[in-house]
C-alpha cells in the first residue's frame, strides 16, 4: 500500500515538473532570448494560459504526501522551512507577472512583470533541482550534535547553507556545492523544455534560434550531468547499490539519456513535438533514476543516530491508505481527463488566442 | 516556546485571513455567474450573457489571488504546523488531498475554458463549464470545511500509544453533524458577499449614470440574491451552528455569549456589553432575560453554563476577542437583513433606482460582507482555541518543533509586505475592470 501511494504520488510530482516546468522554462527562455514584444507577449501568453492548471498538480502532490507520508510531510516542510517559504513568495511573484503584464499597456509595467515571471521562473527552476539535490543528500536528521538528538528523531532545521558550502559536512545546509549541480542540472533541462513549449506551441520570431539554443545546452548539460555523476560517487560510493542489486532500474537512467542523446539531433526532427516529448524524457528520467536510487529511503540520515526516512516509517494507517485509494483512482481518472480535454480544446498554436483581457 | 507559539499562531491567522477574502466571493460570484449564464439561455437577452462574462472578469483575478494565497496554505500545515500534521495528517490528509484532487482540478481547468472557449464550445457548453467552475468551488469549500469541521469536533478516529490520530472510519469525516451546518452557513454568507459586490457595482454605474442598462441588472439581481443570503444565514443555518457550539463546545458558548456567571435558571442574551476580564463582568450590559435559552434550546427556563463552571485552561484564551467578533457578525448580520429588505421592498414597489441615499448605502456597503465572514471564521477559531483538534490536542502541542520564533518572525514580515503589494495590485486591477464596464449592449 505505501509502495503504491509513493508511485501515485511521485507520478503526481513527475507530470507537475513537466506541466509546470514548461512554464518555468519558457520564464527561463524569455528572460534571456526574447528581445522583441511581440515575442514576449506570446511567450508570457504561452506560459500565462496554462499556470495555474498546472500548479494545480503541484496542491494535489502536497495534498496527497500530507495523507499518505504525514510524518515526512510534517518533518521535511518544518526541516526545510526557509527555502519552502522562498518557493512561496516566488511562486506568487510569478504568478502576477504572468497575470499583471497583459493588464495596461505602459511598456515601464509590461517590463516590471517581465523581470518578475523571469527571475522568479528561474530561481524557482533553481531551487527545486536544489530540494531534490538535498532529498538525494539526505540531512541530519534529528540534528544530531555530538553523537545526541536535540530533536526527535524524524525533525530537523536546515539552514540556508554552512560555511564550507560542503555536503560533507555533518549538517549539511540546503546549498552546498552538490546541491548547486543540480539546481544548474534543473535550469537548464527546463529551459530546454520551456524552449520546446515555446516552439511547439507558438510562431514567435526567435523558434529557429531556439533549437539551436536547445543544441548548446544540450552540450552544457551532457558535461554537467557527468559531473553531477563523479561528485556524487565521490560524496557517497555507495550511491548506486540500488541499481547493482535491481538491475531493471537502469530503465529509469536510460529514459534521461535517450531523452539527452536524442535532442542533439534536435534540428533533424521533424516535428516540434518530437523534441517536446524528448525534454519529457529527461524530466521523467531525472526524477526517477533520483527517488530509484534512493527508494526506499525517502530521506537519508547524514548521521549514525537516527535512521533514515522511508515509505515504510512515516505512512499513515492502512486503513486510511486503503480508503483514500477508492476516492483517489477516481480523482487521478478524472485528472487525466481534464488535463486531456483542456489540452485537446486549447491545442494548436496560441498566439491568436484571445487572452481574457 | 511561548512566542513560538505566539508568532506560528499570529502567521497563520494573517495568512488565512488574506486567503479568505478572495475565496468567499469565488464562492458566491461562481453561483451568481451561472444564473446569468442561465437566464441568458432560457431567454437569449444578449445582456445576461455580458453580465456573466464580465463577472467572469472580475472573478478570475479574484481566483488567482486566491490560488496564489492558497497554496502557502497547504504548506503551512507543514511548515508551521509540523507536529499537529504528523499526529494528525492521516485523518486531516484525507479531505485537503480530496480538495486538491477533485476541486481545484475542476475549477481551475474549465475556468480556462470559460473564459476563452466561448466561441469553440456553443453555448450550452458553455454554460456546463461555467456550471463545473461553480462545482469546483463550492467542493473546494466543503472539502475545507469537513476538514475545519473535524478540528472543531473530531470523529472516527482512534489515538495510537505514541499519539498519531489514525482514521477509523472514513465516511464519518463527511457525517461529522457540524460539517453540514458550518458548510451551508458558510455558503450562504460568501454568497452575501457576492451579492454585495454585484449589487454595489449595480449601484454605482446608476449613480454615475453609466451603463445604466447595466447598473439595474447588477442591483436587481444582487438584491434579490443578498436578501434571500441574509435570511438564510441567520436562519436556520445560523442559528443551528449556534446550537452546535452550545452543544459541543460549551465553553465556548459561554465565552462568545460573555455569560461570565451561571444563573440558575434561563440565561439572558446580551444585546451590548464589554467584557471586563478582570472583575469577570460585562460592563454597560443591556440584556434581555431568558432569550438565549429560548434561542438555543426553545426553553425558557433551561439553564446555559457561565465561564465560572469551566476550569481556565479550557476556556478560550481571548475571551473579549471572541466575544467582539461574534457580536460583530451577529450585529452586521442583522443590519444586512434589514438593508436587504428595505431594498428588495422597494424594487418591489420599482421605486429602488431612483432612491438616492439607499443606492449610496448599498455602495459603501461592500466591505461589511467581508468583516461578517473574517469575524464569523475568529469566532469558529478563537473559540477552539485552547485546543488545535478540540479537546484532545492542545495548539501549543501542534507547532514545528524546529522552527525557530526568530525565522516564523521572518517570514511572517515578508508575507506582509508580499501580500500588501498584492492587495494593491488586486484593487487596481478590479477597479480598472469595474470601470471599463460590461460591454455595451447592441440595439
Ligand atoms: C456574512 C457573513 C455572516 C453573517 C451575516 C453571519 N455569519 Fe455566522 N459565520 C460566518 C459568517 C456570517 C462564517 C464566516 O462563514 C462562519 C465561520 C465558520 C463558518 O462556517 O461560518 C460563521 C460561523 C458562525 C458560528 C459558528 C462559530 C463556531 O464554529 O464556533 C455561529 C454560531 C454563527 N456563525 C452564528 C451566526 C448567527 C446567529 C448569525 C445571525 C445573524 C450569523 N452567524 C450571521
Ligand atoms: C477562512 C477562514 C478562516 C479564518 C479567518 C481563520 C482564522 C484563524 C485564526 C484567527 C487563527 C489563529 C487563532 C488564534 O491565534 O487564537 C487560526 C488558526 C488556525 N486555523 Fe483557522 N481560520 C479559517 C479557516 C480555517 C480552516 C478551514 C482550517 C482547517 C482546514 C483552519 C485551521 C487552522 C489552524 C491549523 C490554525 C492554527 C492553530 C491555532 O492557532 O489554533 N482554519 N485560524
Ligand atoms: C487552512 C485553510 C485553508 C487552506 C489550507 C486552503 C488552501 C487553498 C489552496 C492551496 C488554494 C489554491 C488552490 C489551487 O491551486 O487552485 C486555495 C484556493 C481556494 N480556497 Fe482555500 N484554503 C483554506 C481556507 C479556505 C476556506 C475556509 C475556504 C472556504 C470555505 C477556501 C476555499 C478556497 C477556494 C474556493 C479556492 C479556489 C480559489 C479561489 O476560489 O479563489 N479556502 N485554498
């Protein structure tokens, strides 16, 4: 039963970083690329349509982890608090720049909530590639000094970072040279995929520039990956037993690279969805091969004291995960279909598309 | 620890209390923007139609504060709350993750639609769109509230060794009997918010004599609406979660009823009076003998217990705060039904467009709705209080044991300022759709 709550809710958190992630991105993409207005209206519209359905999927991940896993729910958002709130308040700031721009046409607004949805896509890309970063690190948990809990054994406070920005140290902080890998891993992989959005979904001036914008962070994230690889073999040589020991994981690794090989032939596809479902593939596989190799740990514990989080220690009753899978195949039913049909109805190209205003 | 505490507590009543703003007009406009829709397909009047899109207008900006506010929400319970969600996550989980499944789906993915599918869809589907935002909605609302509701009266669960709360029966959450009262009062009273909103818009394009076609439609429509509400709201649903508090939170009847002493037989029902904490009395009371008996238990002699029977540390610890905010409802309650009235006795008669100071009145009006609702939610929160999960779980018991008071401070200090420049920008951004009006009608 844990088992099955913990797919459902990280298929959940998958389809929110590549619903929500094209957003992210086109933010990413827009910030740097779009010079022209025309360009930046279409990409805010491509990205501003879709939000909040998509960040729906982001209340249904929280929702779902507080019923099924309370107590890492309880321990992670306590332990993580200060950069949880900072997702917060960048979340809101992107929303009003995504939903303010189009409201007066003063070009002094339009470039106020530009810089907003902008910067605030870009940290928020940034900073969730750091909470995976962290979740694969693991923390102290109980914040463990000198061999003794201070907290019970499930809590702990991270701070924003330590001295020595160093995962190796016993309370690591939550930016730390590892976690700054994958926080770059993940802005860049979102704006591949934001710049894919853009391409599929709109006739901006800057598409043809684009794939090949696409091509060169390909480049960039090949390199960062295997540097990802060696600094996490060199912080923990064990990180990979779970592969050695269940060799049909290696699925998830190989959907993130044929999603990286494929888009270096990017300029040969023929259609834009194509690249679309491959920056699809790199998403899925990153997240994946990430929770594979730590499963079923859900939370390492940096020190000997306490022990690690798993599915199996901090679910809720079995009854409750029992009855809430009878409301939730129909609830995850019905999401598939609405997400189908917005999309069906609002597919094409959107930039004719009336915005509301 | 007492000022963690105090911060957690003081963040959490801000936050929620901006989000609530937002929501109670979602609420009411939803079901106001479907019986445009409605009227607009039963009678094709071109001018029904406009008036549902333009409160569509108003009411997507209005849903995204609301999403935007909402979600730092839901973090809350774990950031804040981390204790009171491990204990009881697995119980209160069910109906937040039930919310967020079926409900802000709904209404989030055929707002989209409604809003720019008018001329892909036809028009009766677009009138179902408009009907599953409304569903949305109102879910969200009852998924909330059976979670509230489980806070202030907790059932089917069980309590393991080590304190976790497990559900024990999962159809006992939605038969909770102070989720359907708390549920259809609280329906009533955002759907009299909504009907302010239209009927104060209404009036102030007839006073500025601009779309006047308009101003008619919006004040009729709201008043009949608005007057309708208040009734209901005061009664039965009122009355019956009065009932349900006398019932099940008694030391908290007594406190928001200021009966600081038990008398032996009927309890009187305070009209105006301030509670005096320190000699245990209300100051300047005017009372009428025997009526909150008659009120809540149609006896007129029943005995109601004071404050002096319940031990300190059950009674709520702001007594004058709950007190007050409970008056202010039930005051505001009372002048709405009457404003209400005197209007819809005047439309009746087809004098209302012209009578000056009452379409001023109904203007101003506007912020009391959202006064009555916040008081209405400090009087459901304070009176739980000391507790988080009443009678089992004391709210000092619930907090994150991690997070400092210093970094609560922190946070709380930016979602101020954050939600300042929102409030705003809110403002501007209604006032600007507020005075661009409805399109004009064709002839
Ligand atoms: C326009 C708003 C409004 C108005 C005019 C009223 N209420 Fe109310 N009331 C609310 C808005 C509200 C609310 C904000 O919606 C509450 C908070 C919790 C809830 O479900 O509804 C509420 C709660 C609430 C409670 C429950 C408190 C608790 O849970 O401890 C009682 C006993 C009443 N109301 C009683 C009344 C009575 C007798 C009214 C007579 C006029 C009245 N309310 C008018
Ligand atoms: C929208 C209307 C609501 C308003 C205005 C409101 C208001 C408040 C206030 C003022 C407090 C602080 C109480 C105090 O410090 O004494 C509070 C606390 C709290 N409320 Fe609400 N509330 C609302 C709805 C809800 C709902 C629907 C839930 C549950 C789903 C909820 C859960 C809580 C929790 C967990 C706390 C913190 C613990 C506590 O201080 O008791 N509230 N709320
Ligand atoms: C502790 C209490 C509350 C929590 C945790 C909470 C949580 C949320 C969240 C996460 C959202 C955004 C959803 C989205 O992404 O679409 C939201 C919006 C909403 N909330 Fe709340 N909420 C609370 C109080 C309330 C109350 C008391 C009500 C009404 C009864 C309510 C009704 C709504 C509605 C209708 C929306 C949809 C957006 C809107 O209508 O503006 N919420 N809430």
């Amino acid at each position: 039963m844990e088992l099955f709550w913990y797919i459902i809710i990280a298929t959940i958190l998958t389809v929110f970083f590549i619903l929500d992630g094209y957003d992210f991105g086109a933010g990413i993409i827009h910030l740097f690329f779009a010079k022209k207005e025309k360009d930046k209206e279409v990409i805010t519209k491509s990205a501003g349509l879709f939000w909040d359905s998509n960040e729906v999927w982001l209340v249904a991940a929280g929702g779902t982890l507080f019923m099924a896993f309370p107590t890492f729910y309880a321990s992670v958002f306590s332990g993580f608090y200060l950069p949880l709130i900072i997702v917060l308040w960048l979340i809101i700031f992107r929303a009003m720049g995504l939903e303010f721009r189009g409201q007066f046409s003063y070009q002094m607004w339009k470039d106020i909530w530009d810089k907003s949805f902008g910067i605030s896509s870009l940290l928020l890309a940034f900073f969730f590639g750091v909470a995976l970063g962290n979740i694969v690190r693991g923390v102290n948990l109980g914040a463990v000094e000198n061999g003794v809990s201070v907290h019970e054994g499930h809590f702990f406070f991270l701070p924003l970072w330590n001295s020595d920005f160093s995962p190796l140290n016993e309370t690591p902080g939550v930016i730390d040279w590892f976690t700054i890998i994958i926080g770059l891993i993940s802005v860049v992989v979102l704006a591949i995929h934001g710049a894919n959005w853009i391409v599929l979904k709109t006739k901006s001036s800057i598409n043809e520039k684009l794939k090949t914008i696409v091509f060169r962070l390909n480049i960039v994230l090949l390199l960062l990956t295997i540097l990802s690889v060696i600094v996490w073999l060199n912080i923990n040589p064990n990180a990979f037993s779970n592969f050695v020991e269940r060799p049909y994981l290696f699925v998830f690794p190989l959907v993130y690279l044929s999603g990286l090989i494929g888009l270096f032939f990017i300029k040969r596809l023929e259609k834009d969805i194509y690249s679309f479902i491959l920056s699809t593939l790199l998403i899925i596989g990153g997240i994946t091969a990430s929770l594979a190799s730590l499963f079923p740990v859900i939370l390492p514990s940096t020190n000997n004291v306490n022990e690690s989080l798993t599915i199996y220690n901090t679910a809720a009753s079995e009854y409750g995960l029992s009855v809430a899978l009878n409301w939730g195949i129909i609830g995850f039913i019905l999401l598939f279909v609405y997400m189908i049909i917005q999309k069906r109805l609002m597919g094409g190209k959107i930039d004719d598309m009336d915005y509301g205003h | 620890m007492e000022d963690m505490i105090f911060y957690d507590r003081l963040q959490f009543a801000f936050t929620i209390t901006f989000h609530y703003i937002f929501p109670q007009l979602t609420m009411g406009l939803s079901l106001m923007i479907v019986y445009f829709k409605w009227k607009f397909l039963r009678n094709k009047i071109e001018k029904y139609n406009n008036a549902a899109k333009f409160f569509m207008k108003i009411f997507a900006v209005n849903f995204t504060m609301g999403v935007i506010t909402g979600i730092p929400m839901e973090f809350q319970f774990g950031t804040n709350w981390a204790k009171f969600s491990e204990l009881t996550g697995g119980i209160i989980g069910q109906t937040l993750a039930m919310e967020g499944t079926f409900s802000f789906f709904l209404e989030s993915s055929f707002l989209a639609l409604f809003i720019f599918g008018e001329k892909l869809m036809g028009q009766k589907l677009h009138f179902l769109t408009g009907f599953l935002v409304f569903l949305g909605s109102w879910g969200s609302g009852y998924f909330i509230l059976a979670t509230n509701a489980w806070m202030q009266h907790p059932v089917g669960y069980e309590i393991l060794d080590n304190g976790t709360y497990v559900l024990e029966n999962f159809s006992a959450l939605f038969k909770n009997p102070w989720l359907l009262p708390t549920f259809l009062h609280n329906q009533m009273a955002s759907l009299i918010t909504s009907a302010f909103v239209v009927a104060s818009i209404g009036a102030f394009y007839i006073l500025r004599n601009k779309n006047k076609e308009y101003g008619k439609l919006f004040l009729k429509t709201g008043v009949v609406f608005g007057f309708t509400a208040s009734v209901l709201v005061a009664f039965p649903t009122g009355d019956w979660n009065a009932k349900n508090v006398a019932k099940y939170q008694p030391a908290s009847f007594a406190a928001m009823e200021g009966i600081f002493e038990t008398e032996p037989k009927g309890a009187e029902i305070v009209l105006i009076g301030q509670p005096n904490m320190v000699e245990k009395k209300l100051d300047n009371k005017i009372a009428v003998p025997n009526i909150l008996s008659f009120l809540t238990y149609q006896e007129w002699d029943r005995q109601i217990l004071g404050m002096d029977k319940f031990k300190k540390e059950e009674l709520p610890d702001n007594i004058p705060a709950l007190y007050y905010a409970y008056h202010i409802m039930v005051g505001l309650g009372t002048i709405f039904i009457g404003i209400m009235g005197l209007s819809a006795f005047f439309l009746w008669r087809k004098k209302l467009y012209t009578i000056k100071p009452l379409l001023w009145g109904i203007m101003f009006l506007v912020p009391f709705p959202y006064i009555a609702n916040l008081t209405g939610w400090y009087v459901a929160e304070l009176g739980r209080q000391p507790y988080l999960v009443y009678g089992l779980l004391k709210t000092s018991d619930g907090i994150s044991p991690t997070v400092s008071s210093g970094n609560t401070l922190f946070t709380l200090l930016g979602f101020v300022a954050l939600y300042m420049l929102l409030g705003l920008l809110f403002l501007v951004l209604v006032g600007k759709t507020i005075h661009q009006g409805p399109k004009p009608q064709k002839h």
